[in-house]
C-alpha cells in the first residue's frame, strides 16, 4: 500500500491516480458515499444506487448515456448496421447509415460481406450488388439470368433509361480490337480456357465497326467464324462479306412457319450436299429420306457434279406419307444440260420428250345445246386455229355447222368459196360432186353434214387469224349413220373468207344452223401462223 503527499491512497500500485487506486479484486459488504452516509449492502448483489450526472443519465448502477463531450444523443434507437453520426441541424448525435471512411488503398483482410445492400456511389439504392450465391447484380439486388448462377444482371432504374454495358477502348488503326467478350470453360483442358469469343473491331478508321465472333473446334483452337462488317455485311466462313449474306462452304437453310404460313405449313429446306443443290418442301434427312408432316413431298434438283448430268435440273415428288416415316422420290421431270426436256423420261432424246399421253388444246363437252363458246382468246396476234369437232345432232331444224369470230355472223362480212362432197355408196371417185357457191352464208360455213339426226359427225377444221389480213377457214367434214343404213355416207371440204381485216378475235362461237341442237365434243389447239 502506498499513501501519497496529497492523500492519495494505492493498494497494489505505487502511483495512486485518484483518493483510493486499487490494482486488484475490491470485497466489501457495504458501499457508502462521501460522508459515510447512504450506505448498500452489496453482499446479495449490486442494486440501484445514487443518480447519475455528468454525460450520464438514470441512476446508477445502470446509467443511460444521454450526452458524448456535453452534446445530446437522440432517444432514437438505432438499427442493425447504422452508426452513430453527429447531426449539426439538430446539434445531437443520432444513428444513421454506416458510410464508412475514405478506404484509400486498404488490403482486405477477410471478406466484405453487402447482404442485400449495394456497394453505391453516394449511399443510395442503387450500384453493385452481390447475393449468397455469388451472383453480380448492377442496379438490382436479386441477379438472376435465365435462372442461371453466377450471372450478371443489369437492370435500369426506371422506364426511361436504358440498360447498357460498355467496353471503352482507345486503339487506333485498321482492324485493331476495342474490346473482347470471352466465354471460358475451367474444365477445359487447352491452356487457353476460352471457347468462344465475341470482338469489337475498328475498320478502315476509328470511326468505323465490326465485330467477330471466334469459337473452339475439339482441340481448343479458336478460329474467327462470322463476321459483320462496316457496311452490315454479314460473313461466314470469309473476313470479306460481299453481300449481306456472304457463305464460304456448304448451308442448310431450314424454313418452317415463316410470316404468312400457320402451324400446319410444310418446313422448306434449302442445301447443298455432294454433287448436288437442292429445295425440298416436306421433306428432311435423316440418313434417308423422311417426311417432316403428313403429307407429299416436293423437290428440286441442281446438279453440280462434273459428269454427264452436270447441269441437269430435275424435279421430283413423293407420294402422300406420314411424319418421320421413310419417302421415295420419283423424277417427274428434267431439263438437261443440253436444253431437251423430258417428262416422263430421264434421258430426253429431243427438245421435248414426254413418256405419256398429252392433252394439248383446250375442250368443252356439251350436251344438247344450239352453240359453243371459246373465250380468251389473244386477239390479233398471228395464229392458226386447229379445231376438232366430234358431235350428233339432237334435233335437226338446219343441216349446217357454222363458226362465228367473236360471235358475229354477219353475212356481209363473210364470203363461202366453194364445196366438193361425195354421197353415198355408189360413187366410188374421191371427188363425186363439186358446187361452186361463191355466195354469202350466215356464217363461215364448217360442214353440210345433213339430215343426219342418229349419225356420227366430225369435223377437222384450221383457221387462220393473221392481223391485218382476211381470216380464212378450211375445213373437212365426215358423217355417218350406224342407225339408219338407208341414208348415205357424206363427206365433204369447204373453205370461207371473213374479209374484217381490223377486227380482233377475241373469242370462236360454233353453232349448229336454225335451232338445231347437237351433243359431243369440241376441241381447240393453237400454233403460230
């Protein structure tokens, strides 16, 4: 123990600080104040004593701290986080967000945890965030893409401004890079671990662009693959795109609902395989031939090898068949290299080689009717109209068959040159009558078939419509009657003029003469003049 000059007293330390500095463990019963007086007995534990004072409050031995250095602190209780900041509008102390102090170049020496709250610019709701799961957000504190982990998200405050992300660069020259975005694999076993990349290019000056994109083949070699160009020129498979769609190598273009088709449209598919290009609807391969949908095929081939068939262009179908299911092509039709087409056949020996019938022509089949009319023809371009008649008369007012340009039988416009015919079994000379008409008739005259109300009539006819000149008829008639062996055979030629030279021919009426009626078939086919 230790007493002082100036009274004070030390127990267990030579330099006393106050009346009584005990260095050690104090037991007493009681505690009383200055003068001996309002003394506690301590031995069941301490309980509340004297008022406190000074920057303290309450009473002791649980004080209150109303006051830091003589300034108030507010009664506001503060939150998890907050620190306690001087408010000089206030003048008192009160809790606030932590802001932290000016870090300068610190080292970290554990991790900084954010939880839910922003590593920001000025203290707001908005800058940086980082979740549990190590994911980066950028204006939101809930990063997420796709339901992906570890992604960065950047969200806009508000639905005026826009997201973006920039790579600021300031490189010089033609071609040089102003940024790279790199996609890596730590699994991969290369030492360079990116498998794609997508790269922002200057062009031929700072203010031009491109960009690049480069992937990884199996051993790890990245190699430029795309590109889109200064002028939005797009490459594949070549660093100067020409075109806005530039390919160096084979594609496979797979169309399937584009605009205009619903759901039920056929995929068109466009390719190019070994000796061949091709468009098919319906179709795809599949190691063999298989129907995308129910239904036909359609296809079309180029042939681009360097054999025989070099250049042939064919075209095939497949029959009706059902999704996926296997489908056989038959060739329809080929035009080869040499111009020869062929339907029917794949080696066409001529210009046009069809194995099969042909319809040419244009027909109507009529049934107990006074006249036939052809519409649509192309006025006055130059042609000759070959006309087959195969008819019976229904009911016989006149015995004779007329043709009529755009319906017009006017018998001043027509003039009928002449008639040779032959009647009956028993003249045996090609030519057994001859008339010499040289007279108008309603009509150019085809036939003088007869009074042959059961018989066969036919009719082969040619007329020819040449602009600025007389339309000329010539025709050949035969009739028959199988129902009535007492009437005669009849044959016959003619020939007429309609001397409209101005008029064009838009449409042939054929009419049978009076109100006879008549039931069969009418055929039409055209050729140049």
């Amino acid at each position: 123990m230790t007493i002082q000059a100036g009274g004070n007293v030390g127990i267990g330390t030579t330099t006393p600080q106050s009346k009584l500095d005990v260095s050690g463990v104090i037991r007493a019963t009681d505690i009383c104040d200055e003068n001996g007086a309002n003394c506690k007995d301590i031995s069941g534990g301490w309980s509340a004593g004297g008022a406190a004072s000074g920057d303290l409050s309450g009473n002791y031995p649980g004080p209150a701290v109303a006051k830091i250095q003589g300034r108030n602190v507010a009664s506001k209780a503060p939150t998890d986080g907050q620190m306690l900041k001087w408010n000089n509008a206030g003048s008192q102390w009160e809790p606030g967000p932590w802001i932290g102090d000016n870090l300068g170049n610190h080292t970290a020496t554990q991790n900084i945890v954010l939880g839910s709250n922003y590593l920001s610019g000025d203290g707001g709701n908005e800058g940086i965030a980082v979740d549990s799961a190590g994911n980066v957000g950028i204006g939101t504190t809930s990063p997420n893409v796709n339901g992906s982990a570890l992604a960065l998200t950047i969200k806009s405050p508000n639905t005026v401004e826009n997201s973006s992300l920039e790579l600021y660069s300031q490189r010089t020259g033609d071609n040089a890079n102003v940024g790279d975005i790199y996609f890596l694999n730590q699994q991969a076993t290369q030492s360079d671990k990116a498998l794609a990349r997508i790269t922002g290019r200057a062009a031929t000056n700072v203010n031009a662009g491109r960009l690049t994109f480069e992937t990884a083949n199996n051993t790890g070699t990245r190699a430029e693959k795309m590109r889109i160009d200064e002028n939005g020129n797009v490459g594949i498979g070549t660093t100067n795109p020409g075109s806005r769609l530039s390919v160096a190598g084979n594609i496979f273009l797979d169309f399937n609902n584009f605009s205009g088709l619903n759901s039920s449209a056929a995929a068109m598919r466009i390719a190019t395989q070994t000796d061949v290009s091709w468009i098919a609807s319906n179709g795809y391969w599949n190691g063999s031939l298989k129907y995308a949908r129910d239904g036909g095929i359609g296809h079309i081939e180029f042939d681009t090898s360097t054999g025989a068939t070099a250049g042939d262009f064919r075209f095939l179908t497949a029959p009706s068949g059902t999704a996926d299911a296997a489908a056989t092509l038959t060739e329809r039709f080929v035009i080869k290299r040499s111009g020869n087409v062929g339907i029917g056949t794949a080696s066409p020996a001529v210009t046009l080689d069809v194995n099969g019938q042909i319809k040419y022509g244009v027909s109507q089949t009529v049934t107990n009717v006074n006249s036939v009319t052809f519409s649509g023809l192309d006025g006055d371009v130059d042609k000759i109209y070959e006309i087959t008649i195969a008819i019976r008369f229904n009911y016989v007012d006149s015995e004779l068959f007329y043709v009529g340009p755009n319906n017009n039988f006017n018998t001043a416009d027509y003039r009928y040159i002449g008639e040779n015919k032959y009647t009956g079994p028993s003249c045996l000379s090609p030519v057994c009558g001859s008339v010499g008409h040289n007279q108008a008739t309603p009509g150019l005259l085809m036939g003088y078939p007869g009074y042959n109300a059961s018989g066969d009539i036919n009719i082969q006819a040619q007329f020819f419509a040449a602009s600025s000149r007389y339309r000329m008829l010539k025709t050949e008639w035969n009739t028959s009657n199988s129902a009535d062996a007492n009437l005669y055979d009849h044959f016959g030629q003619g020939q007429g003029t309609w001397k409209d030279t101005a008029t064009n021919i838009t449409s042939l009426v054929f009419k049978a003469g009076g109100s006879s009626t008549f039931t069969g078939t009418i055929l039409i086919r055209t050729k140049p003049y």
